[in-house]
C-alpha cells in the first residue's frame, strides 16, 4: 500500500513570523524553519512513501532553503497552491493523482511536532475506514459566551474533541469530495475532514497529541523555539588529517589558496584543514569519516575541493535535526604562516557551515622543528566541532 504525505504550507499567516522571516512555515525555530521540522516527521516515516508540499508561488526561493535540512529522498517537486486553504489542498492532491497513492496524509505544516506514533495512529485508523483524523479529547470547561460578555451557558464537554492534523483518506473518495466542493462552489469548510463528512464519508478518530500544537501567535513561536532548544543535546567530535609535501607553488588551507614552495599531495586538493574539520563533524554525529563517504580510490574525487566534502557533512547533520554550534581548528605547520588568511578561512568555513566569525576558531602552532611538521616535510591539522541534535525522547 502507497502512502503519500501532503504538507500544505502555503498560507500568508504572519501573525508567528519575523520580519525577515516572512510566512509563518518559514519562521525558524531550533534554528530551522518550521516546515523543515513537519517534513522531516513525515519523511521519516517508515510507512510513508512520498512527501508533497504545496507551496505559494511566491516562496520558490523559501522552500528550497527549507528543504536543505532534511532528508530529500522521499520528497517529490512541491504543488503550487491558491487563494485558499481549501483549494491549495485541491491542487495538491490534483498533483498526486497521475501516480495516485492508495491513501493520503494532509498535514499543516504549521504543525512542525507531529509525531511519528500519531501519524501511525492514522494510518492504522484508515485500515478500517474511508477516512481518518488526529485529535484529542477535550480536557477542559467550555463556557458559551453572551453579546454582554458574560456566561450564557456551560456546553458539556463529553464526545467533543479537538480536531488536528494529519487527517488521511484514501485517496480517489478524497479527491472525488474535493472536486466536488469545488465545483459546487463551497469553500466553507475549515478542514478535509469537513470536507469527507459533507461527502457522507466516516471520518474515524485517531489519538492524537496534546503536544501536536499549531504556531498560530508569536507566543507559540518562542514556547517552540524554547521547547526545541531546550530538547537538544551536544555532541563533540574531533578530526585529524596529514598530508605530505610534494613540488608544486600553493597549498589550500581551509578553503583558501595560499601561495607557497611546495604543495600539499592527496587524491582531492588535499585541503588538511577541511578534511580534519570535515571528520570532527562526523564523528559528533557517529557518520563514519571522510574516507568512508569519499574514498580515495574513487576517480570522480580527483582534485575535487574539500569545500565538498564539509558541505556534505554539513548536509547530514542538518537531516539529523542538527545545529552546528561552533568548530575550533589548529594548524600544525613550520609554514605558511595562517595568520594572514585566517579571516578568509573563517568566511569560507561560517560560509558553508552557516557559522559566524566567532564561532569558528582557526589557530596555528609549530612543533619547534621536531617531527615530520618541524622538517617541513607535511602539514597536520585537528579539528573539533560541536553539535546539537534533537535528544531522544526518554
């Protein structure tokens, strides 16, 4: 059985945004953007198969950065959406409909703490019935209020249950509603499930979580962006690498060519700072090392910059959840001397790593002439890097 996810994220809400942030599913939480945290959910499904989301037009260029901190295997192009919820979610299950998947997952991407036990209750739900949704009872006192402002009555609160996403379908009666409604002109319904029940679908209940929150305000923005930074935990990992000299009239450290005497031997451009930096990343998140990824008996590395190589690490921090916190580098060499290039190693490295100048550290030191380094006969460097990801639930 196929299962497709559709993230719908392609509302103007900005009542949660930043000013630089734009749209609420872009605001940054944990130092991601919201609809980074409800993909990755998703994605990270065993059950689900394929990953849409349904996008405004305008946020091109929005997307594909929150993309680049999740995993993209499962992720198909993104759905342009419309003027309304309603038909965003129309066009999105309009895109799946050449490959029609047996069910259907519709989510709000402005819920980024769906977990992966209410997705499964959801689809287990769906076993049954034609169409399935997230919720939890309501726990609290409800008061029906008068013009006056003051209470009219007390409405019991037993059966009544607070609706959230993911709602599933399978997915032609889903379509086949939406369509429908559409073509009838009705655009009042505040979810799908409405939506299935207008159709006279059975819309099961699925247990939710009282943790699935939608960011609506600017207060649920930080209560999330605390909850995330409180969650995660830190992780050090440390490189090495040595590369010998070899004839030739540069060297790149760091990112940067530097003129000198001889150069540096190695498969790639043999950038020691890079590579040592580039396996203290995946050490902190137990990824193997650099050899591992990029063996040197692969003949598309030949000469390759390392910048690729620590972009790619990079890279699998960010589909763990992770932040990179700060790098700390030391050179081991009689010459060059690094000083004069530190800042342009900094900018290449906070470049790629997402960093600031100050949270990248870049020292030299020689070995007083003792050693392989203190004949000058090759380069050393070490690295440490700190990261945080997401701590596991106890």
């Amino acid at each position: 059985m196929r299962i497709a996810a559709l993230i719908v994220a392609a509302g103007r809400g900005t009542r949660a945004a930043t000013a630089t942030a734009g749209p609420k599913q872009y605001a940054l939480i944990g130092g991601q953007p919201i609809l980074s945290h409800a993909i990755r959910a998703f994605a990270r499904h065993p059950d689900i198969h394929d990953v849409t989301v349904v996008i405004h037009s305008d946020d091109v260029d929005l997307y594909g950065k929150a993309t680049e901190a999740v995993d993209r295997t499962k992720l198909s192009p993104p759905a342009i959406g419309a003027a309304t919820r309603q038909a965003s979610v129309l066009n999105g299950l309009q895109s799946l409909a050449p490959q029609p998947p047996d069910l259907v997952l519709i989510h709000d991407a402005a819920r980024p703490f769906v977990t992966a036990t209410t997705i499964s209750n959801v689809i287990q739900a769906l076993r049954d019935r034609p169409a399935a949704l997230a919720a939890v009872a309501l726990t609290d006192t409800l008061k029906r209020a008068s013009d006056k402002g003051l209470i009219a009555e007390t409405i019991p609160r037993a059966n009544l249950w607070r609706a959230q996403t993911p709602q599933g379908f399978h997915f032609a009666p889903i379509l086949a509603a939406h369509r429908r409604a559409a073509a009838a002109g009705l655009d009042q319904f505040t979810d799908d499930a409405a939506i299935a029940e207008w159709a006279g679908l059975d819309v099961a209940i699925a247990e939710g979580s009282i943790g699935n929150v939608k960011i609506t305000t600017a207060e649920d923005l930080a209560l999330a962006d605390l909850q995330l930074t409180r969650a995660f935990e830190p992780r050090t990992g440390t490189g090495f690498d040595v590369h010998r000299f070899c004839e030739g009239d540069h060297v790149w450290l760091g990112g940067v060519k530097i003129p000198h005497a001889r150069k540096l031997e190695g498969h790639s451009d043999a950038d020691v700072v890079l590579h040592a930096l580039t396996d203290a990343l995946l050490g902190a998140i137990g990824d193997g090392d650099i050899g591992q990824h990029f063996p040197p008996s692969d003949p598309q590395w030949r000469g390759a910059a390392s910048r690729l190589f620590l972009e790619d690490a990079a890279r699998r921090v960010r589909a763990r959840g992770g932040r990179i916190s700060n790098v700390d580098i030391t050179v081991l060499a009689e010459a060059p001397r690094i000083g004069p290039h530190r800042a342009a190693m900094q900018s290449l490295i906070g470049e790629v790593l997402g960093l600031a100048p100050d949270r990248i550290g870049i020292k030299a030191t020689t070995t007083e002439g003792m050693g392989f380094t203190g004949r000058r006969e090759g380069i050393a460097a070490m690295a440490t890097a700190t990261v945080l990801l997401p701590a596991p639930p106890e």
